[in-house]
C-alpha cells in the first residue's frame, strides 16, 4: 500500500445526525489522511452513506463539527478539491458520455484530458452513447470517470462497483489504486469486503451510527479466535462435525474447509486417522469473517 502522512484531509468529531427520531449517527469520530485508502465497512443502516452525506457537506448536523482539508466541506474552493460518487447521480438521461465529461471537466481548472478518463474508468466505445440507454454497470464507470476527472485530492466512492461483473470490478481497483499511488486520498463505503480487503490501507467499522473498529485489515484480523482448515481428506466430514473444536464443516470442489477454535488438536487428529491427508492449509480467517464476529460482539 502507500505511504500516508498524519496531515488530515477529512474529519468529523462527535458527529450526532437525526432523520426525526431515527440516530443515523451517534458522536461519530472519524479521520481521514493525506494519502490513505479508507474504507467504511457496516450492515445495511449503519450509517455509512450518511457519514459521507455530512463529509460533503450535504445534510446538517445536530452536534459535532465537519471540516474537509480544514475548512467547510460547503465552500466552493474545497468542492474544487474533492471528487464524488455517490450511489444516486442524478445524471441527465440525454446527455451522450462524451458531452458529459466535457462538462465536468469545464468545471476544474486542471482536468484529466478525455483520453486518460476514458482509460481510467474503462469507457471505451462508449463517448458517443447516450446516458440513459447504458447499462448499470456502465453507467456507474461513468460515473467514476466523472468523479475523477477533476484530479481530485480526495476522492468519496460510495458503493461504486456495485452492479460492476468480475472484469469491469478488478479494472475499476486498478484506477483507484494508480490514484491512490499518485496522492489522492479515498474515502471508500463498499458492501464487497473483499474490496476492501484488497485496496484499504485501514478499515472502519460502524455500527448503528458509531465506530465500533479502526484499523488495518490485518489488525482486524487478528481479532478472530478461529482457524481455518483446508485439505483433502478420506475422514467423512459428518463424523468430523463433531470432534471437539469444530465449529462448522464444508466441503467444496472435493477439498473440506473446517472451522475451528483452535487448529492443532484437529490437525493432529486429521493426519491420525487419515495418514493419506494432502493439501492440507490453515489460515486465520479473512476480513469478512472478521466483519462477521466484530459487527456479532457489538450486537
């Protein structure tokens, strides 16, 4: 990953945010740096989506202060400084690609020339289609060329690979990371964990409207109690959902995976009663896994 310094570009601190009587979120605290990949990780109604709301300025709060590179998210000389993808565009249906980045980037005064968005956002063949007859899929690489056009210093991508298949996902990583490599510091709120796995330097975690992790992704990690267990083996797997230790027991592709509390009894236990055992791995679980047990303890 890159390097990040300890300027802060964004901040909130004990940010309160009400929608009526709903607390969308509960004195949120939260930095963003020069150079940083952060990603902002939670279930459905966490607060992410509104954290970044109040980051742009977009919505009032009740308590706290906002401040992106240490003034009002609302003045138009940070707006200048600052590229967005929200999951709702609002962009006109009549427009073709190629008028819409045009004017997009009329409004900055050093803009990507066409070309190098085009590339960026994985857009070709597409300048001279309307709008509104893209696909999802093509329409949020759109909207990615739009945010980035400006040379943004600070970048807020909401949800931006959702509706994206596999290729036109890994493309859209790519960007992101030659942005991040180049200075630009990223805001990410993702609901696939393994991007964030892939691209964070740190990962937050919130939880009905407050932080509830903050950290690398490995240190996250480490969090979790569990192993688990690859391998191929003779041993049915029925009779090993019942060793003690197991706590969950899958068989994919002819290969086991095998959850357990601790690795070494298993094992040993594995390679007595099957001297054949092959392939055999351990692992620590990933970031989901550890998503899945953070979000469970502060339930």
């Amino acid at each position: 990953m890159n390097s990040t310094t300890d300027t802060v570009l964004a901040e909130v601190k004990g940010v309160r945010k009400y929608y009526g009587k709903q607390m969308a979120l509960d004195g949120l605290d939260l930095q963003l740096r020069r150079g940083e990949l952060l990603a902002l990780l939670g279930p459905n109604g966490a607060g992410k989506s509104t954290a970044v709301a109040v980051l742009l300025g977009l919505v009032a709060v009740e308590e706290g202060s906002v401040a992106l590179f240490a003034g009002s998210p609302r003045t138009l000389a940070v707006r200048h400084r600052v590229g967005v993808m929200l999951q709702s565009a609002g962009i006109p249906d009549a427009f073709n690609v190629g008028e819409l980045l045009e004017v997009t980037r009329g409004y900055y005064r050093d803009p990507r020339s066409a070309q190098e968005c085009v590339e960026l956002a994985g857009l070709q063949g597409l300048l001279d289609r309307r709008y509104g007859a893209l696909s999802g899929g093509q329409q949020r690489r759109v909207q990615f060329a739009l945010a980035i056009c400006g040379r943004p210093e600070l970048l807020f991508l909401d949800e931006p690979t959702t509706g994206l298949d596999i290729e036109a996902r890994k493309g859209l990583w790519k960007a992101i990371r030659d942005m991040v490599a180049e200075g630009c510091s990223v805001l990410l709120t993702t609901h696939y964990l393994e991007e964030a796995e892939a691209l964070a330097d740190r990962v937050v975690v919130l939880n009905d409207g407050r932080s509830i992790a903050d950290g690398s992704v490995e240190s996250l990690r480490t969090r979790i109690s569990h192993r688990l267990i690859g391998c191929t083996t003779a041993v049915d797997p029925e009779a090993i959902r019942h060793w003690p230790n197991v706590r969950s027991v899958a068989c994919k592709a002819g290969r086991l995976e095998i959850v357990v509390d601790f690795a070494e009894p298993v094992v040993r236990r594995l390679l007595a009663e099957d001297p054949e055992l092959a392939e055999l791995e351990i692992h620590r679980g990933g970031l989901a896994e550890a998503f899945v047990e953070i979000t469970r303890e502060a339930a």
